[in-house]
C-alpha cells in the first residue's frame, strides 16, 4: 500500500514537472504591445479565418464568428482609433489561442458557453479578463493533495464563448475506499478583479498616475462589489435601513467608509456569477479535509450550469496524505517554536468603540475574525493592545475569545507598552545634554545640573514601572503564566532606544518579563537587550545568526519586506513562508492584516501619496473578505509546517540506527538545505517535501 502511494506521488510530481514546461510554451491573450497596424490587424483576421475552418465547436465557431465580424467593421472604419485598434486587436489574439487551446484539448467543453482551464492557484500571473492563462491547461479535472485536516486551494478559469446572466456550481462529496469528504469541505469563491493603484499587483507603494485592473478578493457574492469600467472605480454595495445602495470606496483621499457602520456582508456560500463573452473568470476552491479523513484518493463532481441548460462537469480528486501537519518550529532548532502572527486592529476595546459599546456585535465581530486567524495559521496573534488597569475586562475579554478560537496564549504578545509618556521624552534629552556639558567641561555647576536632570528623568519612570507591574500581575494571574512580551517604542531611534534601558532593565529584571521591540542591528549595540526582535527588511542568516548569539532565546523576526499589500499570493507565499524559515528566523510577524480608523477606510487603496492601503483582508461589518494575498500567506506557513514534518521524520530516522533510514534521512535534509527557496516553485518545493515525507514514513513502517 505504501509503495502504491510513493509511486503515486512520484507520478504526480513528474506530471506537474512536465505540465509546467508546457504551460510555459503556451500563449497569452493580452497583447504585448500598446501598438498595432492595419497590417496586424488583417493578419490576425486571416488567422480567424483559419480558426474557424479548424473547429467544429459550436459555441466557439459562433465566439470566433462574432470577433471576426467586429473585427472586419472595425477595420473597415475610416477613423479607427488607436484605442479601439489596440482593443480589437486584443480581442482577436484571445480569441485566436482560446481557439487554439480549446482544439487541443479533444472532447472537452466542446459545446459549452465557455472553456475551462484549471490552474495553478497561488500563480504570480495576475490573471484578468482579457487574458487566457499562461500556466493552465483546458481540463475537466482538479487534483489536490491536503494533508488531514488541512485547507488547500485550487482554481480554474472560465473563458466565455457567449454571455451567460446566471452560472452556478455544485459540489458533491467525494468517495473514497468506503469513506467519503462530505461536499461542506469544498468552498468555492468568485475572484474579483477591482481597481487598484499601478503598483499594486508587487508592491505597498502607491501609484496614483493610474489605476489598473487587479484580481484580489474573493467573494460568494461578485455584485457586493461593483465595478465601473469608465470611470475606474470600485463600490460596495451596503443595505442601509432605508434601502440598498452601492457605495463609492474610490479616491485620493476616498470619502469616509466605516465597516462598523455601514451593514454589508458577503454571502455565506457561493451565488450564481455572471459570464461575458470574450472575458475571462476565475474561480477558487478552499478544500479542507477533516483531520480523521483516512489516506486515499477521494473523488467527486462540480456540476455547472449555465442559464439553466447543463454546462459540464468537473471532476474534483482530492489525494489525503496519512499525516496532519505539526505546529510550526524553527528550522535551526526542532524543539523550538515558530511563532505565527502578525500586527491586526482586531482589539475589544477598538471593537466595542466602534459598535458604541454593542457587546453582542463586538464579539460577534471578533469572534469571526479570529477564526479566520486561526484558518489561516496565526496561532499566536499578539493583542496588539494595552490592558487598561482600571478597566482590564475589555482585554481580558480579548483573551478569552482569542483562546476560544483555537490561539496559543503562551507566551503571550503585546501585554502594554513599556515605555514613558513620549511627552517626557524631551526631559531625557536635557538629561542628555547637560550629562554631554558635564563631560566635556566638569565643573561641579555642570555635575550638579546633570544630577538634577537625571532626578528629573527617574521620577517620569514612576508611573510607567507602576503600569508595567500591575498589567503584568494582571494579565499572568489570569493566564496562569508569566511567559509575556510587553512592547518597546516602535522603530526607535538610538536616544529613544537609550531612553528605554531603564525601563527594559525593570521589566526584565524586576518584573520578570520579556520584551519586544521592531528596529535594526542598533540594537546590538544596546547594554539591555530585547528579548525578541523584529529587524526591518530582508532576512538573512547573517541577521539571524548575529541575533541568537546575543544570548540565549533570543528571538527574531522581519516585517516590510514586503509590507502587506501586494495582491500577488506567489509572492507573499514566498516573503512569509520558506524565506523566513529558511533564514533561521522564528516568527513571521508582518505589519498588517488590515488597517481601519476614522481617517483611514480599509477599502480604499489610498492612504497618502507614498503608501496603498495595507491589508491582506477587507472588513465586513461582522467577518472579512479574504483575498489571494491572504491564501498566500496561509499556504507560506503550510510550506513551513510541511518542512517541520519532513525534519521531524528524518530525526526519528537518524536516531534508529536502520542505515537505510539514515541515508534517506540525510539525503532528505541535504536536498532541503540545498534547494534555493528563493528561485524554486513554491508549488515543486512542497510537492518535493511531500515526496520526501512519504518514503521516510514508508521506511518508518519497514516498506
């Protein structure tokens, strides 16, 4: 049986290697060139013509007839324009390889109102309506490999042939050997493309010189945002007391737009879409396998139909391997964890603001959006918050419902700040000054005041020590622990940094408790170090290795490299996945999930003229939208649970003495180590790591 599976998994790996080669020799159906000639445009309506003769697809003859025919009026028009030339000659090169990639593929949607690709989900090609994938193959089957109790995500693309105003899908269960994955696991998403700034597909920086076509969230219902092509700008639709209506979130600033006022939702299950003839729609499964799902290949179906008529048939195979995947750790050091987080304003207090004090919507929010936290790996959120001493309800409360959602509260992150008031930041640099004056002429005039300056600097520490020692007496007598972060300034700078040592000194010697602080290789030059450090930038072996040997558990981590906000899930897969790992980093803790105040809206992509807005999710009035920056996030740390795996495996192995055990087991590490996570596949890396994992466990159990 064993052997079965690797050789199954093998043949996997190798189809996918040979499919990708192919998919790198096919064509796009987006011009590469803003320009085009009437010679061009008569040479690629010859081609039509040859098209047409070539099939006998019904639906696609009439697609390719109808292009032809705009085609031949528009350049039959004494005043074409350039762009209505460059728009037609688009249509034509879609219309010429959607006919070519549909004639390939013998028997499939041959007389459907579209053809289906499936595709690579977390590609780094932005796919949009007029463009056919690259990377994809007209197919009528998805395959998944889940490890048990896991989500995965797959995709395909529908390239309509003719209008369809209702399109729906629906998803059986899979069968297996005399067990079944019910059809609840399958969660299927329309992707929305919507208006973003120029940058916004690789980068947080924002571009207001144009606004681009960007393929990003992913909705049950596609009209809860709406499009205007004209005039480049994106509307939510609200259901206000008084009525429905559709509400402008475009802009440079964009007009005010609160999640906790206005009422919006999206579906919970996936609504009939809407097909246009000569675009392009992608669609996204979210597959999750119950975690007591036996190993085995499970099969089902995705009807589709399309204005009422029957329209095809997907055949959905899901491959459930015979592990769960383990709690991250470190790749430097397996019995070390690698903590999960990042920087979010899901905070009761900000929360019950926002409701005007509502409890029940306050948790209703929180609890939502913590669940989907925890779906997509962020197990140890920090509360990015203060306990108020005298109210701490509101955060304990926070920490309940945290819990409740499946976190892991030890350590805790984010107990409250630790430093002074920054409006006594300016008594510390008298102090400075007069300490500087001392030094250089040390007179006891000069003495005396620098004396009298650093009383003055002592006695701003006294509320500060104060709040620092109940918040932590507090927030562990609560939890039962006292393994807690308090929070240092953010990016100081070196007085800043020299501002803080007393209080660092306090709260690691005194109080007993740790310290976090974001910041640079500063901070090595620091007496009182933080215990965990978030160093700006790309993260290297170098910056890590530095950080460990400034004593022991320390911690490191990066942010802003990038920040969230580029929409591509290949690369932020990548930036909070196997780089990190890799780096012997510990933590991914990336600023931010979504930001939202009452100057800032959430939806809109403008937040000054330097930064897009960052997010990785849209807020609802109760839950999120999740995006494809989101899936990537949520598949870089599977990458890294998948690596756990494979080194935990290949411990076992090395320390049973079996020789042949061993060997796999070194050349199974030997081939993580040497892989450059920076240049491979995501996709062939974690297939690689599967490959790896199934001959340990088969040696494991003598096959």
């Amino acid at each position: 049986m064993r052997k079965r599976y690797r050789s199954a998994m093998l043949a996997v790996c190798l189809l996918l290697a040979m499919a990708s080669t192919a998919f790198a020799n096919s064509g796009t159906g987006a011009s590469t060139s803003g320009a085009w000639t009437l010679s061009q445009l008569n040479g690629l309506k010859a081609r039509l013509d040859t098209a047409i003769g070539a099939t006998s697809r019904p639906q696609l003859l009439a697609y390719l007839q109808q292009v032809k025919s705009d085609a031949e009026t528009a350049i039959a028009s004494p005043s074409l324009s350039q762009d209505a030339g460059l728009a037609i000659k688009e249509t034509m090169e879609y219309a010429l390889q959607l006919a070519k990639d549909a004639n390939q593929a013998a028997g499939l949607w041959t007389d459907t109102p579209f053809i289906l690709y499936t595709v690579p989900a977390l590609s780094p090609e932005k796919r949009l309506p007029n463009t056919i994938p690259t990377d994809g193959a007209v197919s009528d089957q998805i395959r998944v490999v889940s490890a048990q109790g896991d989500y995965e995500a797959s995709s395909f693309v529908l390239a309509a042939l003719a209008d369809a105003a209702s399109v729906t899908f629906t998803a059986s269960a899979l069968q297996g050997d005399g067990e079944s994955i019910p059809a609840s696991a399958i969660d299927l998403r329309v992707v929305k493309t919507w208006y973003q700034g120029g940058t916004a597909w690789q980068s947080y920086f924002f571009d207001d010189t144009k606004d681009v076509l960007t393929p990003e969230l992913l909705l049950h219902d596609e009209k809860l945002v709406s499009v205007n092509h004209v005039t480049k700008r994106n509307s939510v639709r609200v259901d206000y007391p008084s009525g429905t209506q559709y509400v402008d979130v475009s802009g440079s600033p964009p007009a005010a737009f609160s999640s906790f006022t206005a009422p919006f939702e999206d579906s919970p299950t996936l609504l009939p879409i809407e097909l246009k003839q000569g675009e392009s729609k992608q669609m996204w499964l979210t597959t999750n396998v119950p975690k007591e799902t036996p190993e085995g290949i499970y099969t089902g179906t995705i009807d589709i139909v399309a204005d009422g008529v029957p329209a095809g048939q997907l055949t959905l195979k899901i491959r459930v391997l015979p592990f769960e995947l383990p709690s991250p750790k470190t790749y430097y050091d397996l019995d070390k964890d690698f903590y999960t987080m990042i920087y979010h304003s899901a905070r009761m207090k900000d929360t019950l603001a926002g409701f005007s004090g509502n409890v029940q919507m306050a948790e209703t929010k929180l609890r939502n959006q913590y669940r989907n936290l925890v779906e997509h790996n962020v197990i140890n959120l920090p509360t990015n918050a203060a306990v108020d001493i005298n109210n701490p309800q509101p955060y304990l409360r926070q920490l309940e419902l945290m819990e409740e959602a499946g976190m892991d509260l030890n350590p805790l992150f984010g107990v409250g700040p630790l430093f002074p008031s920054n409006e006594d930041f300016p008594i510390w640099t008298q102090y400075l000054q007069a300490k500087a004056a001392f030094e250089a002429n040390p007179t006891p005039q000069n003495q005396a005041l620098m004396q009298q300056r650093y009383a003055a600097y002592e006695q701003t520490l006294v509320a500060p020590k104060a709040y620092v020692q109940q918040a932590f007496d507090i927030v562990t007598q609560a939890l039962g622990h006292t393994n807690v972060y308090f929070d240092a300034w953010d990016e100081a700078g070196w007085d800043r940094l020299l501002w803080q040592q007393e209080m660092w000194r306090f709260v690691k010697e005194d109080v007993g408790a740790k310290i976090f602080a974001t910041g640079h290789d500063d901070h090595f030059n620091l007496e009182i170090k933080e215990d965990f450090l978030n160093w700006v930038g790309d993260p290297t072996r170098e910056k890590s290795a530095g950080w460990h040997g400034m004593g022991e558990n320390k911690i490191i981590t990066n942010y802003a490299h990038p920040h969230s906000g580029p929409e591509n899930p290949d690369l932020m897969r990548q930036r909070h996945g196997m780089w990190l790992y890799k780096a012997n980093y510990d933590a991914v803790y990336n600023y931010i999930w979504y930001f939202e105040s009452p100057y800032v809206s959430a939806w809109s992509d403008y937040v000054d003229a330097t930064y897009r807005s960052f997010g990785f999710v849209y807020p609802t009035q109760t839950d999120v939208i999740d995006t494809l920056a989101w899936e990537g996030f949520r598949e870089g740390i599977d990458d890294i649970r998948y690596a756990t795996k494979l080194k935990q495996l290949a411990e076992d192995a090395l320390s049973s003495g079996n020789s042949t055990r061993v060997a796999a087991a070194n050349k199974a590490l030997s081939w993580l180590e040497t892989t450059n996570e920076r240049t491979t596949s995501s996709d062939l890396l974690r297939l690689g790591m599967i490959d790896r994992i199934m001959k340990l466990l088969a040696l494991e159990n003598g096959n």
